[in-house]
C-alpha cells in the first residue's frame, strides 16, 4: 500500500511540473480587449470622404450646399475598395457624414441626406454600396459620422444630440459588423444650421454625453472600435502626419484636464516624445491619421501631391512599425473614382510592403534562445508566421536572447518583432547585435515592441551572426521576429 502511495507522489510531483511548465505566463498589465486584438492585425486601413464638399472644392463644407450638386455619374465601390486591395490596406473607414451634414445613406433622422441627390436617381445609399464592395473584397468595414453637424437646425441643443445617437443607431443597424466607429474631435463654430448661418458653441466635454452615445456602440456593434481624440479603443496620435513617436506604448492613462480626458498632451508632435504611458491603465493603441494628397478631400489642384509609395513605406515603418495602425486619407474625385495617380501609388505601396516583408532570412538561420518555459513555448514560434503561438520564457527568467546563426552571410536593414500581446506589454527593451569581424557589436535598440516594432537600419548589415537580448520587468511571451532586406522597386 505504501509503495503505492509513494509512486502515487512522485508522479504527482512530476505531472505538476509538467503543467506548471505548461502552463501560459501570467497576464501583465492592461491587456487588448477582442475588438482591439482584431484592430491590430488591421495595421492599414483609409478613411474615405466623399460629399457635396468634394464638388464645391472645399476641406469643411459649411453645410448649405445643394444637395444635387452631389452627382457622382462614374461612382463605383468595387474600383475604389480594389485600389484600397492592391495597397495591402484590410479595411476601409468611411465618412457617411462630415461636417456637412449631409448623411451618404438615406437617414430617416435628417432630411439632409443621399436621397436628395440626383445620384441613382435619388435612391442611392453609398453607405450601403462601400459596404457590399467591402465584404465582397475582403475588407473591414467602418465609419466615421461627424458629431459636429453644421446643417442641423437643431445643433446645439439635447434634440441634436437624440438625432446623432439615431444617425449612429442606424449606422450600426443596417451595415453589418463594423471594426471602427470613428469620432471626430472637431466641434462647434460656425455654420448654415437650417438657415441662421450662426456660430454655435458647445462644451465639447459634457454636451454629447459620450457614455451614454458609445453605450449604443457597445451594445449594437461589439466589435467596433471606437476612435476619438479623447482615448476609448484607439487613441488619435496627436497629429495628422502618419507617424507614432519612436517609443509609442500601447498602455495609456489618460492625463485628466480642463474637466475632460485630454489624451493627447501637447508634446505628442515629436518623433522623440514617448507616446502612452508604460504600465498604463488602459490598452489604447494610436491611430496615425494622414491623407494620400495634402486635403482629406479631394481638390484637382492637388495632383502632383499624391504620396508616393516610398513616403507611404516610410510612415508605414513610422506607424505600424511602431504598434499603432495607418489610417490613410483615400479621396474620390467628382466622377466617383480615385485619381490614377492614387491608384498607382497605393498599388506600388502595397508591392513594396509585400515584397519587402516576403522573405524572412530569419527562418533560414539555425535558432537558439537562452530560455524556454516549455516545449510549448520554444523558441522556433517566433518564426512560424502565426500570431497565435509564441515562445515563452520561465516565469523567473526576465532577460533573454535569442540567437540567429546562418551557414554564410546575409544582408538585411529591417529587423520586425512583434510580442504576444494576449499578455499584455511585457518587454521594456530589446538590443540587437550583429557579429563583425569577430566582435558583437550593436546595431539597434529599441523600446516598446507591442504589437510591432519595425527598426530600419540606417545601413544594411551584413553578418551571419545576430542575436536579440531582451528584457521585461516579468517572463518575455513574443510571437514574431523577422530579418528583412527592403525592396528597391
Ligand atoms: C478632422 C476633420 O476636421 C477633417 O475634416 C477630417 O475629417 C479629419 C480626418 O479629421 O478632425
């Protein structure tokens, strides 16, 4: 009976140490929700505006344009959603109304709106149309509708606030599911308001009550992130040039002031400011916004101006590279199509993505790491192209490396890393070396991996040697490392 009880232990003893071994690191800090787990993988997206504003030439339309000035006769979706496609951006946010007014679906809260239009013969509804374009490409969908409404009678007082909640209700009821609600900061000021071409403040910190408005967008569209210049899901980055600081930490407490959440501090413009807060509060990761061409709409005075795929490339390394996601100022011209210098920009930015990041020598390379926590978090994981599985360290083991050795040289100048940010963000810094005639040597460093961290070399660097040293204030869980030579298209 007592031998039985004794190899009864024992093998408790060694089973619990495999579960243990087994089992994943403990979660750390504020964690992505399921809606931002699916924003990030996201990474590039546009912004689509298209109004009466378009045909008036104009960046803010004030609201009293006529509503048959708005005459697509080229429109199609499906051309505008397979330029989006050929630039490698997986969802499409559109504006369904700006700060107009004027409502691109057939409203029943407003009469403002698409049906007043010769397009379709009034019986349109472009919400509708980008949406079905969307689903059948393959992309997300989202929208953008302005709070700020410069025609409504009623801005400015609780009437308007009912009508936006019911614009956003119907937004949310009748397009299927929606990856981003996205908020405008810009409020308040002058405008046409049914006629009395007045100036018309609000308190932009109480007067939409926005818990009870984003209460809908979490009850109606689950999935939805909800973007605003004051934080929620996503955070606006603080300026509208496409780029996140070199340090940007997808934690974020936001800085209470003047009664309001001010997300933004004002220093946030700079490349070298850290963005968030390590060990903030809340997962909130940034969104650079940036138009292709200089205006969000489209102006024919711009052409020439269109970004050109290496400047794209460039806030790409710039935005996505540094955790947070591009959101790119996609504009259709009067005929409802994009410009072919658009087209041709996009479909070259998105080859020289795809070309650049083909070909990761990484997995080519003989993989060693300093720590495993268990067969089930080896260090092979971070080369198998799957965001789900990650190598894991034990949970004592706060510094690690990972080593790439290769039978002969390699020439790359992108070094990518992404963390398993189920669990949080976990590693304070990596340092990269390189092996050179003989002697390690650094050749970068970086600081907030998240959920991508591309570092561009300065110089391509040629060695057979690289190793990662990282380290974490807890166990290091990362899903993804990758050695790239950018393409020269
Ligand atoms: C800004 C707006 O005022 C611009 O017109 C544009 O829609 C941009 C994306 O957001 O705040």
């Amino acid at each position: 009976m007592r031998i039985f009880r004794r190899i009864l232990q024992v093998f408790l003893l060694l089973t619990s140490g495999f579960i243990f071994a087994q089992a994943p690191p403990q979660p750390y800090g504020a964690l992505p929700s399921a809606r931002q787990l699916a924003w990030h993988q996201a990474e590039v997206y546009g912004l689509v505006h298209f109004t009466p504003t378009t045909f008036e030439n104009k960046e803010w339309g004030y609201g009293d344009a006529d509503p048959k000035i708005f005459n697509p006769k080229e429109f199609d979706a499906d051309k505008i959603v397979a330029a989006f496609k050929a630039g490698g951006l997986k969802g499409l946010v559109l504006v369904a109304k700006h700060h107009d007014g004027f409502a691109l679906w057939p409203t029943k809260t407003a009469a403002y709106n698409i049906s007043q239009s010769p397009f379709r013969d009034g019986k349109g509804d472009m919400v509708k149309e980008f949406e079905q374009a969307c689903r059948k490409a393959g992309l997300k969908f989202g929208v953008y509708c302005s709070p700020w409404d410069r025609n409504n009678p009623v801005y400015g007082s609780h009437e308007y606030v009912k009508i936006y909640r019911q614009q956003l209700t119907e937004l949310y009821t009748n397009y299927g599911e929606l990856f981003m609600s996205w908020h405008d900061g810009a409020n308040g000021g002058d405008g046409y308001y049914g006629g009395e071409r007045a100036t018309r403040k609000i308190d932009r910190s109480t007067y939409y009550g926005w818990d009870t408005t984003w209460a809908i967008t979490r009850k109606l569209q689950p999935m939805a992130n909800l973007f605003s210049d004051i934080g929620w899901d996503v955070r606006w980055v603080g300026n509208e040039s496409g780029f996140a600081g070199e340090t940007s930490w997808a934690t974020f407490t936001p800085v209470p002031a003047n009664g309001m959440n001010e997300a933004i501090p004002g220093n946030l413009n700079h490349e070298v400011n850290p963005f968030g807060t390590r060990g903030g509060k809340n997962w909130v990761p940034a969104e650079c916004d940036v138009p292709l061409r200089p205006g969000w709409f489209y102006h024919p005075e711009q052409k020439g101006k269109t970004k050109t795929p290496e400047q794209l490339f460039s806030l790409y390394l710039k935005s996505v590279g540094r955790g947070a996601g591009l959101d790119l100022g996609i504009a259709p011209d009067t005929r409802g199509l994009l410009d072919d210098e658009d087209v041709k920009s996009l479909e070259g930015f998105g080859k020289l993505v795809a070309e650049s990041f083909k070909n990761n020598l990484a997995q080519a390379a003989t993989l060693r790491v300093s720590n495993k926590r268990s067969k089930s978090y080896k260090g092979m994981f971070v080369l198998d192209q799957m965001i789900d599985s990650y190598w894991a360290t034990e949970d004592t083991v706060k510094t690690a490396d990972i080593n790439l050795t290769w039978t002969s040289d390699q020439t790359f100048d992108l070094i990518k890393m992404r963390e398993y940010i189920p669990l949080g963000q976990r590693i304070d810094s990596v340092e990269v070396d390189a092996m050179i005639n003989g002697n390690w040597t650094k050749i970068a460093a970086a600081t907030s991996i998240g959920a991508c961290r591309i570092i561009h070399l300065s110089e391509p660097v040629k060695t057979s040697q690289l190793r990662f040293r990282i380290a974490a204030p807890v166990c290091i869980a990362m899903s993804e490392v990758g050695v790239y030579k950018k393409a020269n298209l």
